[in-house]
C-alpha cells in the first residue's frame, strides 16, 4: 500500500473530515479515502442509486440528438387510452 502526507490542511478542511468520521463511524484515514473515491468517481459510498445521474454530460451533441430523436414517440399522448 501506499502513503500520502498532507500538510497545512485547512482547519475547516480538518473538522469536517473529523465530523463526517465520526458520522460515519470510520477512522479517518477510511474516511479521507472513500471521500476521495466518491469524487474521483472510483466508488459510490451513498448506496444504490436507482437513476441515470452518473450519465449526465456525458453523451456528446449528436448522442443526444439522436437520443432524443429516439424517444419523442414517448412525447405523444395516445387519447385512446385515455378516455
């Protein structure tokens, strides 16, 4: 395994490590790196998402267009289903 040193980190830095370690129930040390892979985007630590928000912005213009193109017969309201 390997080690990092960190220095001058900010008090405010340091009480909400501390805060969300308690929280969490963790050392610190676990909880300096699930906090780094959560935003590094390695590991999701908030549990099963059940949306398409890891997705977002990542589809270039012509994905999205053709995506969109895609799905605009879900748009329109079958009046035959509704009456």
């Amino acid at each position: 395994m390997n080690q990092l040193t960190l220095r001058h980190i900010p008090e405010e830095l340091d009480n909400l490590i501390r805060k969300i370690s308690k929280k969490r129930k963790k050392s610190i040390n676990k909880t300096i790196i699930s906090i780094l892979e959560e935003a590094l985007g390695i590991k999701n630590n908030s549990g099963k998402k059940r949306d398409v928000s890891s997705l977002a912005k990542t589809w270039s213009e012509e994905e999205f267009k053709t995506f969109k193109s895609n799905t605009k017969i879900f748009e329109k309201i079958d009046s035959e289903i509704w009456k």
